[in-house]
C-alpha cells in the first residue's frame, strides 16, 4: 500500500461549472455552479442530496465528464491536461457494479489493473494480492457473475487498490450489504485510510457511515459548497448554534406516566427504546424535568445533553441553502441507522 501523501492539499477546485443543456435556456440544468473548495490530505466525506452535483464533480476530476469552466488540482495534477496521469495515482470505486459476467475475479481485477498502467505480470500480482485483503482469497477463481451483493461490493474495492493509489474515491461503499457486511467494509475502508495512509474521498448517503470512517466533510448543494470542515468541528458548532437542544433522558418507574406528564407541560420529546429524548431552549430543563419526576414518583437514572451529530449539520445546512435562496424546504432522506 502507498504511503501517506505527503502534500496539505490532495484537491484543489477553483470555480468549476457544468452545465447540462444549452446554456440559458430553460430547460438547462446547472449541475455544479462556480464551485470552489480544496481538500486536504486524509480521509474526506462528499455529501450533498441527490442532485447536489457530487456525481457530476467526481466525473469532472477523473476526466470522464468536461467542465464548462473552472480548473481543479488532483494530487497536484490537472485535471483537464494530466487525466491519464491521475487516473494511474486514483482508485475509483463507482456507485454501480462494472463486471464482465464471463470471468472470474482475478482476470477481473488484473485488468483493471492493466488498465490503470500496470504491466501484465504486476496486474496479475496485484490482483491476487488486493483480493487477499479484502476477504476474496479463496472466491478469486470464481466467475463474478456468480457473487451475491456484498462479494461484488468486495470486488469493486480490490480493483480501487490494484494500482496502489494514492488516492480513492469510493461512491455508496456500503450500498446494498447487511449490516455485517456493512461493519465489514467499514472496518476495510478505516484500515485503508489510518494503517496504509491512503487518502479518502467517501460519498454516501448513510451518514454514520461517514462519520465513522471521514475526518473531513464538504457538503454540496445545488451545485454549490454549503459547509466544509472537520466533521467534529462541525458537529460542535451545529451544538452550539441550535436554540432548541435535545437532553437524553433514562428514567426507572412508569414511563408512559412520565410521558404524559411531559405533555401536559407542552415539553417536545421523542422516545428511542428506553431513551427520551426531550427538545428545550430554556436552560432550566433539567429542573423542571427532575420536579415532574420527584411529582410522579419517577427515578431519573440519566440526565445528559445531547450533542449534534453529520445528520444535524447536513439537514440544518441545506435547508439554510433553500430558505436563502426562496426554494421550498423538502423532507430531506437520509440514512441515520445504525
């Protein structure tokens, strides 16, 4: 595996825009708006809601699609004179499966190696070898037609390692596997990135996903940056910033009495299991949430603030985005399990 690039800034996007359709007409579409943003070194999220613009973006950097204006930096590199030369330094791991049906995993992956600038021997080694590592060792003699969902998902990721990038961008890693699988490739994706040191370019839906493997997040909208950070830097802002704050609440005795008392006091709550999760803006909460027990003869065992979470910082941003800009606010679906 490459060792850590040793560079601040693995992107660098300088007022790129695409636009679908003849310009200025109505029936055109502006997929990427004069975006500026740069990247720097370790593991990145790209969020946005479907139509932000992140496919479009991740095509623009690997010279599959061709911006109407801008320039950008990968790894150094530009993207419009050097796309060649980035693509034997990137792995990319596209949302959907590309297979040829008719061959087994290691001429798969071997090829893509090949593809990538690999001499014919070195691509056949690698293969083996990234196929090892993601758990495909003894299925690489088998045809890829023949793989269920999370193998195909295992595939796609050994041939993003077979050129030994410096990079990857992973699109939807997790999409499609159960929740072992999904806990699986986590795990392989956080390895990649702290052990090996290769940087991470992530784009998913499924937001705890993002947190557990990104340290960084640029977050798209519209075509458009409407935050950029250290995730956890995010998260804490987003906490500070809200006016209504959310305490996490554990109590012992009877719970539906408990709930109805917090609504008869027109207290905001939401139940998760055992966990009330009450909404409040007034800094006394925890008083009056400790006399309606002390009244009902409630035990509260727990009584913490909750912090914000990705989801918090995405929806809140986005819905910014809109109200700034006149659009209407649309329920936003994301994917919070865990």
């Amino acid at each position: 595996m490459s060792s850590l690039v040793h560079q601040k800034e693995i992107l660098c996007v300088e007022g790129i825009t695409k636009i679908f359709g003849k310009k200025n007409s109505p029936q055109s579409i502006i997929a990427l708006d004069a975006i500026s943003f740069k990247m720097n070194a370790g593991a990145n999220a790209l969020l946005g809601p479907n139509g932000a613009g992140k496919s479009t973006l991740i095509k623009i950097l690997l010279s599959y699609l061709k911006a109407d204006q801008g320039e950008a930096q990968l790894l150094g590199h530009d993207i419009f004179k050097e796309g060649m030369l980035i693509r034997q330094k990137v792995g990319y791991m596209p949302e959907h499966f590309a297979i040829i049906p008719g061959v087994n995993a290691v001429k798969q992956v071997s090829l893509l190696g090949r593809i990538s600038g690999l001499p014919k021997e070195e691509a056949m080694q690698r293969a083996h070898e990234t196929l090892q590592y993601v758990g495909l060792n003894e299925a690489r003699y088998r045809k890829v037609k023949e793989f269920s969902t999370g193998m195909l998902q295992r595939l796609k990721l050994a041939q993003t390692l077979v050129n030994d990038p410096e990079l990857i961008i992973l699109d939807e890693p997790t999409n499609g596997l159960d929740p072992n699988g999904r806990i699986d490739m986590i795990e392989l994706v956080k390895e990649i990135s702290k052990e090996h040191g290769i940087n991470l370019i992530v784009s998913s839906h499924l937001l705890p996903d993002i947190e557990a493997t990104c340290e960084f997040a640029t977050i798209i909208n519209k075509g458009a940056v409407v935050a950029q950070g250290k995730i956890s830097e995010l998260t804490y802002q987003e906490t500070r910033s809200v006016e209504k704050k959310n305490m996490k609440v554990e109590i012992r005795g009877d719970l539906e009495r408990f709930l109805a008392a917090l609504q008869t006091k027109g207290i905001p709550f939401q139940l998760f299991e055992n966990t009330i999760l009450v909404q409040y803006s007034d800094e006394e909460i925890s008083t009056v949430l400790l006399k309606l027990a002390y009244e009902n003869d409630i035990q509260i065992r727990t009584m913490v603030p909750s912090e914000a979470i990705l989801e918090d910082v995405f929806v809140h941003r986005i819905a910014d985005m809109n109200n700034k800009n006149g659009l209407p606010t649309k329920e936003t679906k994301i994917e919070v399990s865990k």
